[in-house]
C-alpha cells in the first residue's frame, strides 16, 4: 500500500498514526522545529512513542508518560522543567484544536512560531 493509502506509519512502533492530534511530527511543526516543507517526508511517531518530549504535556485529556532513566522530568532542572511543560502543553492543545478551525496549515503553528517566521522574511526581504 502507498503511503499516501496508508497515512503516516510511526517510526517507533510501525502503527498508523491516524490523525494529527496524535502527530509528533505535527507537534513538531506546531513548535516551530520542522518548516512546512519537510511534513511529507520526516519521520512520524505518535506522541507516546516520544515520551522525552510528551512527558511534558500535563492536561487532564492526555495521560501522563513517565521516562525512565536521566531523561525523565523529576531530574531536570526544576525550572526547565516548568518551561517545557508551559510550552509542550499549549502545543499539544493547539493541535487538539487547529483541525477544527478551517485554517490553513501554515497557520497551525503557535503564534510566537508564525511571529518569528514573519520577522524573519521581512528581514531577508
């Protein structure tokens, strides 16, 4: 089956990810770390299957992840941790929500994302 039939298969555990409000490469974008260029042909894992990153999310509709070892949360700087629990979850809801706003995808990510992308091509212009 072709990619395109089959949608994203997840690096990590080989599942489809089926939609974008489980996407690490979505959330990813949404972060502003992967240009717009790049959603077709960048690894995808699911959310979970990247706990580094989604152990960061705290909201009451996503279950924590916990990581084990040094890369886990309790042994982080306390206040790393707090800013990337801020950011991760605020991306995180903002893809819970963009599909339902009719707009495009290159308005998806956060707007301190599009602000610094709009500062950067006035100054190459």
């Amino acid at each position: 089956m072709a990619r395109c039939d089959q949608g994203y298969l997840c690096e990590v555990c080989g599942e489809e990810v089926e939609n974008i409000t489980d996407s690490d490469l979505y959330m990813r974008f949404v972060l502003g770390e992967i240009d717009a260029r790049h959603l077709m042909n960048a690894p995808e894992r699911h959310l979970r299957c990247n706990p580094t990153q989604s152990q960061f999310i705290v909201d009451e509709k996503f279950p924590p992840v916990a990581v084990e070892g040094p890369f886990n949360k309790v042994e982080l700087d306390a206040e790393y941790v707090e800013q990337q629990e801020i950011l991760m979850t605020r991306a995180w809801r903002r893809l819970q929500e963009v599909r339902s706003l009719g707009i495009p995808i290159s308005e998806y990510p956060l707007p301190e994302v599009l602000e610094q992308k709009t500062r950067k091509n006035e100054a190459e212009a």
